[in-house]
C-alpha cells in the first residue's frame, strides 16, 4: 500500500532532489516503548550505542 502523504517518503524525497541526506526519527512504537525501558547505563557501553549495533 502507498501512502501518499507519508512524512518518511516526503523527506526522502526533497532530500533526494537536491542531493542531501536526513535523518528521520525512529517512528515505531515498540521500539520506542522498549528503549524507554531500558536503563540509561545500559544503552551506551564503550561510548557505543550497543543496541543498535547488536540488533536489539
């Protein structure tokens, strides 16, 4: 299904059209949901943010 008034597709595309690069906010509730329950100390280790290089 395309939507056509996706804000994602939108910046995509203005970015695109004069050769620059954004980037938009993770827009998923789950994801947002859990990383809110994780505890500051665990989701940078080694000055690394560790959840997003392990995949979750």
């Amino acid at each position: 299904m395309f939507i056509i008034d996706d804000p994602v597709k939108r910046v995509d595309n203005m970015t695109m059209s004069h050769s620059l690069e954004a980037r938009v906010p993770f827009l998923d509730i789950d994801l947002i949901s859990f990383m809110l329950s994780v505890k500051s100390e665990k989701k940078i280790e080694n000055g690394e943010k560790c959840f997003f290089k392990r995949g979750l």
